[in-house]
C-alpha cells in the first residue's frame, strides 16, 4: 500500500473516532456498520453492513435463517412483528450463549435472537453505544461502553438481568472485555486499562498506556497483552498491572493479538504483521501485507488468515511468516475472519461474506453471500 493510502485510511479513522466519540453520527440504517460473522457448530452467524442478521451453513452458505423476516412469528418467545428494523451498526463480532446469538449495537443494545431460529427474545438496552463485542462466560456476559461503563449481565432465554455496572473509565471503551477466573480486564480511549473485580467490578487496578486503546486486549498466560494508537504491544501483568515488555512498531495496533503455540501473532495499521515471544516481546518474524491490518488473525491449520483494508485476503505461515494472497476482494476487510475446518469466511465492509479454501491460493470464493446473480 502507498503511504498516502495508508495516511488516509488512518486519517478516516481518526475522523470516525471523532464523530462516534461526540455522538455526531447519524442512527438508524443509515449508519451502517461492518460486516461481523462468527461460526459456532458449522453455522456462520453474521450481521451485515445493512443491519440484516442471517445464518448461514459454513460449508455451503445456504440460509437457515434471516432477520428482519417478512411475517409474523410466534412460539415459546415473544411474538416478533412483521417489519422489525433491521439492527442498527454493529461492529463486534457476535458471541454465543447455549441458546442465543447476541450482538452490541451503535445504538447501546445487546439483541439477542435463537440461535435455531432467528428469532428476536430480547434485548438490553445499555447507557452507551456498543462499540465493540462482548464476552461470554456461561449465562454471564461482560461488555464496555461508550459511556465509559464495564456492564455484567446475567443471561437467560428469557431476557437479561443486570448484575452489576461500573464507571471504570473517563472515556468510551470500543475493545472486547477479557476474563480471568476474578477479573474484567478492558481497555479504553481515556488510554487507561482497568482491572474490575468480576464479582462487583470493584476497581483491582489501571495502568496509563500514554495513549488510547480502541481495541481488544489479549491474555496470554499470567500476562495481558495490550494494543493501541502509541504504535506498540505492551504486556501487563495480570495481578498488578506492571509492564513486563514493550513491542515498538511503526503504526497502531487496533486488531487483537492472537496466541497459538507460544507465539503471539499482532498486526498494525502499516500492513504489517508480527510474530513475537510472549514472555520477552522479541520479534521471531514480521511480513508486510498490502493494505492496513484492521484486525487480528484467524488461525486455519499451519496458517493465520488475515485481511486488509485493500480488500487483500492473506495466509500467513505461522513458522516462517510466508505471505500468499489467497483472495482480493472489492470491499475492505475491517473484522476478524471466521475458520471452519479449511474454509475461512471473511466479511467486507460493502456487505458480502466470502467462503475460501485455505488450501488454494489465488482461486474463486467456494461460495459467497448475497450470492452473485449472473
């Protein structure tokens, strides 16, 4: 990617910080959001850039399931009316309960539909946007806001009940929540990540990273490892909030670092993508890609799927950091893919989902949703 291509993008990003921050975005379907998917028992549930909610068979793409649907619906849930809107902007991937799908919307809710049928059950509304996803851990889940609050819901197919909400930061919190077995550890935009009992969300501790953090955060053994617009990694220990390495790059690191095999995979808004030892933060390899690297990778085998704001779909090996361009799509990539076996899908932010084989570099989507009329 040139560099005014990749100054723009920052600056576009920069811009929509700004409006999200002070609220000067316009609701409603027109604010669209990206296009998010997660794969859950061979089952691709997404939110497209238009507010839709589909499920689709990871293998196939074949629908099961559509929301808004077009009739009224009844059953054990409540009856859904004929022309519910389509979900505000969504920009965290979906998260899964036994039974549910739930998403954060820009408008401060958490939707919850049945997984088996698309239905809506219910809905919570926040006191902020949910600007990224949430964190399940049983009936629990956890998520920030751009109000600056850590929420603890306790979930049911029957609704959500609020167990506790804290004002842990000054500023809006865009990144997913991480869990230890006592703590809710997020960061924020105010450049702050606390450290919440999960219990009560009493503060534990925080740490100034020097600059904001707009994305998730990772753990990786007793550590947690932290992104953000300073241009590096930072880990943390869990218990006090130290900083036990630093990780200089040249540019943001938004997307979530990734830990397999004791490697720790990030990837930064240059394009480029690194492979770092956990304990120490020292560089095993980097490769530069084409277009910024929004978001974190996927693992599929011996490979990492990535894609970049220039719509370039990547395998990466893990052991060398060999780059192959397996897809170019029109839209951007701006989410994390989705791996089922060798097919990855991949969301764009104009509103497709793509299905590829990992094992065939430069070939034609297996299948793509909508599906291309001829």
């Amino acid at each position: 990617m040139k560099v005014k291509q990749r100054l723009g993008f920052v600056l576009i990003l920069v811009v929509s910080l700004g409006l999200l921050v002070s609220g000067c975005v316009s609701r409603g379907v027109s604010n669209p959001g990206w296009t998010v998917l997660a794969i859950n028992q061979d089952i691709a549930y997404a939110v497209l850039n238009t507010g839709k909610v589909v499920a689709l068979d990871a293998a196939s793409g074949s629908e099961k399931w559509v929301y808004p649907i077009a009739q009224a619906s009844g059953g054990l849930f409540r009856r859904q009316p004929a022309g519910d809107p389509p979900l505000n902007a969504v920009y965290g991937v979906p998260v899964f309960t036994d039974e549910l799908v739930l998403a954060g919307t820009y408008d401060n809710k958490v939707v919850a539909f049945v997984q088996a049928t698309g239905l809506k059950a219910w809905e919570y509304v926040a006191q902020g946007s949910v600007m990224g996803g949430m964190v399940v851990d049983g009936e629990q889940v956890y998520l920030g806001g751009s109000d600056g609050r850590v929420y603890a819901l306790k979930t049911s197919a029957a609704g959500a009940e609020l167990l506790w909400s804290t004002q842990a930061a000054k500023h809006a919190i865009w990144g997913v929540p991480v869990l230890t077995d006592d703590l809710v550890i997020v960061g924020s935009l105010d450049h702050y990540v606390y450290a919440l009992k999960r219990a009560d969300g009493e503060l534990v501790w925080d740490h100034d990273m020097g600059a904001a953090v707009a994305g998730d955060i990772t753990l990786a053994d007793d550590l947690v490892l932290v992104g953000g617009v300073a241009n590096k990694l930072t880990a943390l220990e869990i218990a006090s909030g130290d900083v036990v390495w630093e990780s200089q790059f040249k540019q943001w690191v938004w997307g979530e670092a990734f830990l397999d095999g004791g490697v720790v995979y990030v990837s930064s808004l240059d394009g480029q993508l690194h492979a770092l030892d956990p304990r120490t933060g020292e560089t095993k390899w980097d490769t530069v890609l084409q277009g910024a690297a929004r978001s974190g990778p996927a693992l599929a085998g011996d490979y990492l799927v990535i894609g970049t704001a220039e719509g370039n779909i990547y395998r990466v090996e893990k052991a060398t950091g060999k780059a192959e361009l397996l897809y170019k799509s029109a839209g951007r990539i701006l989410s994390r893919p989705a791996v089922s076996g060798n097919r990855v899908l991949v969301g764009t932010d104009s509103g497709q989902i793509l299905a590829l084989d990992t094992t065939v570099v430069g070939g034609a989507p297996v299948w793509q949703y909508p599906a291309v009329t001829k």
